[in-house]
C-alpha cells in the first residue's frame, strides 16, 4: 500500500474541528456519485462519525442544541480514510486526516499537559507532511464581535498568533516539496445565520469574507512569503456545519479583567428541523483534487522507474559482451533473469497507464461536479 497522504487541520479550542470532518465525510456519497472512487473508513473512523451523527440525531430529537454537548476533541485520534477506484482491485489511495486539542497549538498550554508534549511533535511531523492546510474558523467569533473589548479579543479566541505559527512551518515544508500539492483553506464554520442559501435569511455573505480576509492575511502573506519557489493553491470555503442550527444570543462572559471568552447560544431551525451541510462537499473535492492529482504523478514516477529498467535490460541484452561474457550471461542464468525482469517492467508499466487513465477520469468528473457558489479560490 502506497504511503497515507497527510491533511493538516489547524484551529483553536472549540471551533468544531471534529465536527468539520464529520460533515465532510458525511457529505462526500453526494459528492461522488456517478464516479468511479468511493470513501472507506478504517473502524475507529467510522465509529467516530457514527457517534457524531447520533449526537446530533439525539440534539434534533430532543429539540434543544447545545454545541459544548457534542464534545470536543480531547485526545489526539486519525481519521484513517481510503479513497478506492471501483473496478480495479488494489487501486487504493490512502490519506490521514489528524484531529488532536485545539489547546495544543498554545506552547504555553502544551507545557501543561504531558500528553501534549508527548504527542506535539507526532503533531508537527504530520503538519509538515500534510499537502492541505485545513482551517476552520469560528464564523461568529468573527461576525458577533461589536465593541472595541469583544473585537480585542477575537485574535486569542481564533489563536491567530499560534495558527499563523503552524502555517509558516508548513508553508516552508510545502516549499522544499514542490512537486507535492500545497493546499491553504480557509473555512469559516457555522455560517447558517449569515447566509440565505440554505434556508437561513442572512445577508452577510460579503461581511464574512470581508472579516475572513482581513483577519488571516497575515496567514496568507506568511504561506506566499515562504512559498516562493512554488504555488499554494488558496481555497475560502463557508460552511453550515449543520444547516438546520442557527445563532440566536452571542455571549462574552468575562475570564478575567481584559480577557473576554465568547459563548453562542443556538436554536434549531425548521419543524422538524433538517440535516443539511453547505460547502463542506466542497472541501472533500479540493482534497479528492489534490489527493488525486498527487497519485497520478506518483504513478507516474513509477512508470518511468520502470521504463528505465526495461531500457537498461534490453541495452544489456543487445550490448557487446564477448565470447566469454556472452556464455556468461546465457549460461550464468542472466538471460533468463533479464527476460523475466524485462516481462515484469512491461506488467507494470502497463498497470501503471491503466490505473493512471483511470484516476484521471476520476480527476475530471471530481473537477466537472458543481462547486458550491460560495466557494472561491483566492
């Protein structure tokens, strides 16, 4: 099996990162029906969406949402997910998706728990490995901030100061890797209040990327600084978590003087209320993209490796050896490795067009599938 390809989610304490990769997950059977790949989950994957769907189908049932219930990530856990092409046994593209604490990214806090500073630098290996730099961004930390306190407050809530961190590090991974993708997105969370596309009355639209741009330019003139060599495909992706949850009250108790927390408070909307994610497809396509993309020039370093060994055998086999070497090589045994070694090269070079023709008809009904209007890419 090919090594796992490696995405990187990056965001504070609460933002509603495993949810995020719930939904993406959840939603990607729509995404790709009537193509030739699937999604498989590996036990522990699957169990985790499972017990995030009950949660939320329990919350529905009882006709109350309280976000801090559906629990946050409190250990560090992978998502273990393969994409699968149907019709060819073995084609199988494996990527690793790592949810860990929001508090993590705080050097300060991790010194505080000996998990962390046992499992940050597995972390940091893994964020630097990772060919897209997943964001999620709390949307009405950003949206409900109206006084000059609360509005002080928003960089600690979102941690830019330890995001644009974590971004410079990948960014310069991403730039000694050019021939591996390198995927920036940005994706605000919880957006059903500012939108009215999916059911909600918002028109804010313009407001959230407005506050999203202004907010993580620094993230993105950091990864362009370091990136000099290459290009970061840079992807703002708005997404309702859950369609049918809706802000009602923003609150920002006070910590401690000068320090502000914020605190939403929901409300299901629609009677009954109906599961449906915005956008969160979309971020499951640009990750088919890039995962695709990277194992079609995979493949294809394969196939050349091949065609070099079958060029070398058969110059061996029309080369000049003399009348000793000649005896040698046919009755040492050489021709008949050399003939078994070039029958080889040629399955495999033959496999390799094929399975490489094959994701790339995946690759082109990926990118045919409407994106959501919402998306752009930057």
């Amino acid at each position: 099996m090919s090594e796992a390809f490696k995405v990187a989610v990056v965001g504070p304490s609460r933002v509603g990162k495993t949810t995020l990769l719930t939904a993406i997950l959840s939603d990607t059977a729509d995404l790709l029906a009537g193509t030739p790949v699937n999604v498989a989950l590996d036990e522990a994957t699957a169990s985790r969406v499972r017990r995030q769907k009950n949660q939320l189908r329990g919350a529905i049932a009882a006709g109350e949402f309280d976000a801090a219930a559906l629990g946050g990530t409190q250990s560090m856990s992978s998502y273990e997910i393969k994409l699968q092409a149907d019709g060819d046994v073995g084609l199988e593209i494996p990527f690793r998706i790592l949810d860990y604490p929001g508090g993590w990214l705080d050097p300060d806090r991790r010194t505080e728990s000996p998990a962390a500073q046992e499992q940050w630098p597995r972390c940091e290996a893994h964020i630097k490995d990772s060919i897209m730099l997943l964001m999620p961004i709390d949307a009405a930390v950003l949206m409900e901030a109206s006084t000059p306190a609360q509005r002080a407050a928003v960089p600690d809530l979102l941690g830019l100061t330890d995001v644009e961190a974590v971004a410079e590090r990948w960014a310069k991974t991403r730039n000694q890797r050019p021939a591996e993708p390198a995927v920036l997105l940005l994706a605000p969370l919880k957006c059903e209040k500012y939108f009215a596309d999916n059911g909600g009355a918002g028109h804010e639209a313009g407001r959230v990327r407005k506050e999203v741009r202004e907010k993580y330019k620094e993230v993105r003139r950091i990864v362009e600084a370091e990136c000099k060599d290459r290009l970061v495909h840079v992807v703002y992706a708005p997404i309702d978590t859950y369609g049918c949850v809706e802000l009602m009250e923003a609150e920002w108790p006070e910590l401690e003087p000068g320090r502000l927390d914020f605190r939403g408070h929901y409300r299901f909307r629609g009677r009954p209320p109906t599961i449906s994610v915005k956008a969160a497809g979309t971020v499951m396509q640009e990750l088919c993209r890039a995962i695709l993309d990277s194992q079609i020039g995979r493949t294809t370093k394969e196939i050349d490796a091949n065609l070099t060994t079958y060029t070398r055998l058969l110059e061996r086999r029309a080369g000049e050896k003399g009348f000793w070497g000649a005896i040698s090589y046919y009755l040492g045994g050489e021709a008949l490795d050399n003939r078994a070694q070039r029958q080889r090269s040629q399955r495999e070079i033959a496999q390799g067009h094929r399975q490489r023709e094959q994701l790339r008809e995946a690759v082109e009904k990926l990118v045919a599938a409407p994106t959501d209007d919402r998306v752009e890419v930057w």
